[in-house]
C-alpha cells in the first residue's frame, strides 16, 4: 500500500491551520473545521474499467450534491500488471491486491486516522482473485464502518465460494446492491437479514431530450436508423450476435447503422491483443456490412457518448453471461432515450418489463433480427417504451444515487459523524428560456419539450415575469429583460377594455373558451402580485417597462374591490405590497386595510383552538394567506393581522412539517377539517409559496425556526422528500411537475420550472453556500433551532 505525499511538504512552515490542514490532505470548511472522511476503496481513473468509472461519477455526484458534509478520499486498487499514475489529489492510498502486505498497511493506515470515518467498497470478485484470504483478512482488521457495495451477486454458490461471500456479508456494517434480484440472492442464497440490504440503482445522467435529429447532422449520420452498443470490448459482449442479426435487418432497412462504440478492455488487450475485434471485422467483411456498421475505437467522452446515446434509435446489448447482475452501459442507454433490446441477464429483465423493451435470448441473433425489426417498424411502439423507459429509470440519476449513499453511510457512520448539507445547484435559465416564445412562456412541456399545442396562461406568464425580475434583481444580466419584457407583454395582451385579465391563450394568439369556465379571480391577482413587484424595481428597470405595468395596475385596481376569494386576495395583497415599496399612495394602504380585514373576518369565523385557519380546508398556495396577512401588518402596524398571520402560519407549517421534511397539501384531494389527509401527491408550487412566505416570517420574526424550514423545505427539491429523489433537473435547468407515491413526474412544465426558480433565488443569500453567514450561523444552531426559536 502506498499513501500519496508531496515528499518534503510536512517541514514546510504554514500560515494557518487551514493550510497546514490541507497540506496533510485533510479538508476543512471555510471555519477551520475538519471534515469527515468517507475512504473509497475501488479503481479509479486513469483506469479504464467500469467500476473506475462508476466511482468517479458517484464521488462526483456526492460533492456536487452536498456541501461542507464530508470529505471524499479514494483508495485505488491496482496489480502487479496494472498500475497507474494518478492525478486526482482526492487519491489518498494505492492498494497492490497482489501484494498481501499492502492489505496490512492499508488497515494500519485506515485505523489511525481519526478523522476517517467510514469504507465504502466497490466489490467485484475479479478485483481480489489473487489474494482472497488477505482480502477477508484486510475487512476484519479494519475497525471502521465498512459499506461494500457489490457489482456481482451470483446465484447458487458452492460451498467455498460460499464461504468467502459470507466472510464480506457478516463483516460489513451495510451492503448496497443494484437491482431488486440481487437483494432476493443475497437473502436467499446467503442468508442475509434483509434490513442490511439497501438497493441502490446504477447511477444514470440527466440528459435534454429531444435532440436526435440535431446530433445526428452534427455527428454525420443525417438519414441514418442508428444502432448502438458501447462499452470496453471484450468477448463477453458477444457483439457477433448483433453482427449475425443486421443482415436480415438491413435487407429491410438498408439506411441502418451499427455503432460499436468503445475501445478493446485494456486488460483483454494485455492478455490476448485485438484478436476479438479483428474478428469481428472479419464477420462484417463476410457479411458486406461495411456500410452498415462502424467502431467507434476510443475510450469515449462522457458528453460524447450521451451524444452517441441520444441519437441512437434502438440500443442493443448482447452480453453472454447469465449472471451479470446489472450494466452500466445498459443504464445510460435507457436514460438518454434508447428504446432497448437486450439479453436476459437479470437487470433487463427486471426493467424492460411492461412495454419498456424486448429481451432475446443469448446469441439468438436470428430471435434479435425480428425485435429490432419490430421495433423499427412501430414508430409508435418506440414511442410508449421510450416515454416507459424514461419513467421507470429517472430515479438512477445520479443525484438521485448520491443521497442514498449518502443516507446509509451517515445511517452507518457514527451517530452525529456525518451531518448533510445540500449544496445549491448553479441558477440555470436554460428551460425558461427555451419554454418561451416570442409571446409568452409556454404552459405545459413533454418532458423537458415545449408542448406548444398547450398555449399560454396569464399565471405562468405572471410568475415567469416574477421569478425573472427577481433574477435581474440580484445579477443585473441585460438579457433578463427581454423575456421580462416578453411577459409583461402578454399580460398586456390578456388585459380587457374594462381592465379584466383574461387567462388562456392558444397557440394561434386566441383566447381559450377556458376563460369563460373558470373563475378567473387567482389569474387576476397574480397578475396585480407581478405587475406590482415589477414597479418595485422601478429604479432598475427600464421607464418605459415600469410605466407600461404601472398602466395595468392603475386599470385593474378598481375591479379588485371585489374580490373575496381568499389566494386572489392574498395575491392581490403581495402586489399593493410590493407597488407600495416604490410609489407611497394612500389609496393602496386603503386597499390593504379592506383586504386584511375581509381575511380576519374569514379566520375568525372559522378558527377555533384545533383548526387555525381561513377555511374549513387546506388547499393549494396556502401559504400565500397568512403571507400576505404578514404584509398587511409590515404596511399598517396592526397588531391584530400579525398575530393572525403567525397563528395561521404556525398551524400551517405543522400540518406541512416534521423534523425533517415537508410534504405539502396532496392535490389529489385537499384536506379538510376533521378527515385524514391524502399522503401523496405533492406539487413544487406549493413547495415554493412556502418558502416565500418562511423568508417573510424570518425577515419579521427573526427566527431560527423559520430559517430551518426554508432550508428543509428548499431541500425537497434536492431530494429530501419521501422518495428520496430529486425534483428539480440541473440538466436542463427545468423543474419535473409532480412527486408521486412511487414515481415523479417527469414533465417540466411552466409553472414547476418558475416555481423552483423563485425558491432557488429567494433562498440565495442564507444556506447551501459554504461563504455566506446565514450558512455558517445556520450550522452551527441546526440543533438547537428544531427544539426551540432563537434569534440569527
């Protein structure tokens, strides 16, 4: 075992402590204080295998997902033949698997270091062949947390093969495993307690859909139905099943072209050259399928190879072994889109079932011939098991495999070792900008597409203006304010002669018979809440925009007396609020004071000592109303709308809150007083709303409490939720609609997208960022805030 040193660097003198920290490769926080250690013990890149590459990305996945959480140090497994040089300074330790010695001083080194406090393994049976009973020994001798993740599971063992699985099965404090199948082995043939067992898929990257047609012309492959398989090479991919199957496919479909994308395994070349790719040119020679097929020879890119993925019509996988639990190659081709034809190894079978993907057996390539030919016949099919497929693998993102590893590591490090922060993703404007037109900002979206058949709504446009002057607000980009322009516009065009707001717009610039159906109070007064936060920046923004808003309001103001649902109100109430910041008029405290009034009312008639509230139901947007109550009392002073507002809110967040999480008012059904409340179905919007209000309520209160909640209701979209999956993509910098009992979905419609981006920026300056104070301070009281308010 050797451990990575700058030789000469410890009689070096240091500044700090921070430098002399560093200098001993242990990380800090921005406080001085030392990080966690999470040791990796796996191959690692410049090594070119699977599992190399499996780590780096969940490592990555890890750091980009949390912040001043841990610090991830790698261990790299080699051999006498395979050694590397490494440049990722996160390689900590290089473990020889032929040399038992460097067992021993690997398990000397882990149990010395204080700081260290848990192993994650990658295991794979190949990796210690050599020297197995050092191996078992090196697991027993090391005294820390060991998580060992297994690559392999295999079903059936004999009793000697047995016996050394069970030796990693007893030893290790936790096992992650990939698919559903393996966990049933490990139980079944190897007698583990099911509660050790956590399934955590293969990771996946989040990708934009829809841009085939486009890498196609970019790649030279315009007109071209593309076949795909990738991976190192070696015989075991039995690629000469799908080279035997194509001249059946190509006589039907003569434009076909079969990528075989990925360079010969470095260790199949160490050991027998390129003998299995030299056979298989021979077969595509045999066959005449030079025009037909083409290698890609390299160790491909990731951004190339989710290039090559996305603009592959069908993939196909043709492993010949049985017992190959799961394949990464596999994943990605799924989650970027990739209707599959695959061998039965366990992994397929488990997700192409229901219409995800067809299964052939192994090396039955006339059998393959007729999936694919199928498949490229049914447009529609291809279709249905794209659109399943998406479904059914979103949840492997890789985010999404970050806080699962990340929650069985804190579960099984020592109580109070690991404390996870959530990092905030980098703003992201991509979607917003691609869901708008030159009209407005388009409704709804298939996946991460704009559906433009969908149209329009004053709503979205109204939030989108919202979220993208608040954006400006903060990072004066010029550019923001040609889609701000672009949404006050559309409000203009919804606004009426008689100053009514009209709704729904369709993709002809038509008013919808929508607008006759539905009460159109909410739209009205999300459009007051917009205009009026636009007036506020008057200072920084255009004259001829902040006139232009100043206009509408002035011409709808009048109608608004009217109004007595309570969210229009309360929206209303957000825009007077804001209008009022940078044009003091007596008129608007007018207004506030009839709005807060009717709203008291309404809360006095209904609350009682178990149900503080304005209704006899919790709907959607609740937070919105003890909100605006809030500014009411920020405007007037009055006593009574402030404590209204904090009775209201108070109940509110504990209908919404645990300790731990939020789970917002299902919109599967609301909930009413006196019933039980429907679990699931959960909608970002009302996420949100809610942490625009707690940011209201802390600027008032001055609560720690209330800070807590934003930052653990912020995290809902991060992955802090009930199924552990992230809601918003940084892929595409959208926002999926829905969290599900079992799923989310994946559409990133308007109001979703807007939603996060308003939480994201109202939540900026207090945590997920290791510099800023609020951060800091918001640490440190974490504990002391979920028990009781203190002050920050």
């Amino acid at each position: 075992m050797k451990t990575r040193k700058t030789a000469g660097k410890k009689f070096q003198p240091y500044n700090n402590l921070i430098e002399q920290l560093s200098a001993q490769n242990i990380t800090v926080t921005p406080n001085g204080e030392k990080l966690p250690e999470i040791l990796v013990i796996t191959t690692f890149p410049p090594r070119q295998c699977g599992i190399a590459t499996y780590s780096q990305d969940l490592i990555k996945a890890l750091n980009d997902h949390y912040v001043d959480s841990f610090s991830i140090k790698i261990c790299a497994l080699e051999t006498n033949k395979e050694q590397h040089t490494y440049t990722d300074p996160d390689v900590k330790y290089i473990l020889n698997t032929s040399e038992p010695e460097s067992y021993k001083q690997l398990a000397r080194a882990i149990n010395e270091d204080e700081n260290l406090k848990i192993v994650l393994m990658q295991h794979e049976f190949g990796l210690v062949h050599e020297t197995v009973k050092d191996f078992n020994t090196f697991i027993d001798e090391v005294q820390k947390p060991l998580a060992v993740v297994f690559h392999t599971v295999l079903p059936n063992p004999n009793e000697e093969f047995k016996a050394n699985v069970q030796h990693i099965l007893n030893r290790a404090d936790s096992l992650i495993v990939m698919t559903h199948n393996a966990a049933d082995i490990l139980v079944r043939d190897y007698i583990v307690n099911r509660d050790k067992i956590a399934v955590i898929a293969h990771g996946t990257h989040l990708v934009k859909h829809g841009q085939g047609p486009e890498l196609k012309r970019k790649y030279g492959f315009e007109g071209r139905t593309i076949l795909s398989t990738f991976g190192l090479l070696s015989s075991g991919k039995s690629i000469e099943t799908t080279l035997d199957a194509l001249p059946n496919i190509v006589d039907k479909n003569p434009n076909v072209l079969f990528l075989i994308i990925g360079k010969t395994h470095p260790t199949v070349v160490l050991n027998e050259g390129e003998v299995y790719r030299e056979s298989l040119i021979q077969k595509i020679e045999e066959h005449g399928l030079q025009n037909n097929v083409q290698f890609i020879n390299k160790y491909v890119a990731l951004d190339e190879l989710l290039d090559y993925l996305q603009l592959t019509d069908i993939y196909v996988f043709s492993s010949k072994d049985p017992n190959q639990a799961v394949s990464g190659t596999f994943s990605y081709a799924l989650s970027c889109g990739c209707p599959i034809v695959s061998t039965p190894i366990p992994h397929a079978v488990e997700v192409l079932a229901g219409e995800t993907g067809f299964t052939f057996d192994f090396g039955n390539s006339e059998q393959l011939a007729d999936r694919i030919n199928t498949l490229l016949f049914d447009p529609i099919l291809r279709e249905k098991m794209v659109l399943n497929g998406l479904h059914k693998i979103v949840h492997t993102a890789w985010e999404n495999s970050a806080v699962a590893h990340a929650k069985v590591l804190q579960k099984n490090a020592a109580p109070g070792a690991i404390k996870l922060e959530y990092r905030n993703p980098q703003v992201n404007l991509d979607h917003i900008k691609a869901m708008t037109t030159d009209f407005g900002f388009v409704q709804f979206a298939k996946l991460n597409m704009p559906d433009l058949a969908s149209g329009y709504t004053i709503d979205d446009n109204a939030r989108a203006m919202i979220a993208m002057c608040q954006h400006y607000k903060k990072y004066r980009n010029t550019d923001d304010l040609k889609y701000i322009g672009i949404y006050l516009n559309y409000i203009g065009y919804c606004q009426m002669a008689d100053g009514r707001f009209l709704n729904y717009v369709d993709v002809n610039k038509n008013y919808t018979t929508q607008n006759h159906n539905e009460n159109l109070e909410d739209a009205s007064g999300r459009a007051m809440w917009a205009l009026g936060y636009l007036i506020s920046l008057a200072p920084i923004l255009p004259a001829e925009m902040v006139e232009s808003a100043e206009a509408m309001f002035q011409k709808t103001l009048g109608l608004t007396k009217d109004i007595y649902s309570t969210r229009a109100m309360a929206f209303v109430i957000k825009g007077l609020y804001y209008y009022n910041r940078q044009n003091k008029d007596k008129d608007v405290l007018i207004y506030i004071k009839m709005f807060a009034d009717r709203m008291v009312q309404m809360y006095r008639h209904e609350a009682d000592e178990e149900w503080k509230w304005f209704e006899g139901y919790l709907t959607y947007a609740n937070s919105v109303l003890p909100e605006a109550l809030l500014l009411c009392h920020a405007m007037t002073g009055n006593e009574t709308y402030r404590d209204v507002a904090k009775a209201s809110f108070d109940f509110l967040l504990s209908n919404i809150f645990d300790e731990n999480s939020i789970k917002v008012v299902s919109n599967r059904g609301w909930h009413v007083r006196g019933s039980e409340k429907e679990r699931y179905g959960e909608q970002p919007i009302d996420v949100a709303y809610t942490i625009l209000a707690l940011r209201k309520f802390h600027d008032i209160f001055k609560s720690a409490e209330y800070l807590n909640k934003m930052e653990v209701a912020f995290n809902w979209f991060l992955g802090n939720n009930h199924l552990q999956h992230v809601i918003y993509n940084p892929c595409t910098g959208g926002c999926f609609d829905g969290l599900e009992e079992h799923s989310v979905n994946l559409n990133q419609g308007a109001e979703s997208t807007v939603s996060y981006l308003m939480a994201r920026l109202t939540i900026t300056k207090y945590f997920g960022n290791p510099n800023n104070v609020y951060f800091r301070k918001l640490r440190a009281a974490k504990v002391s805030a979920l028990r009781a308010p203190q002050d920050i």
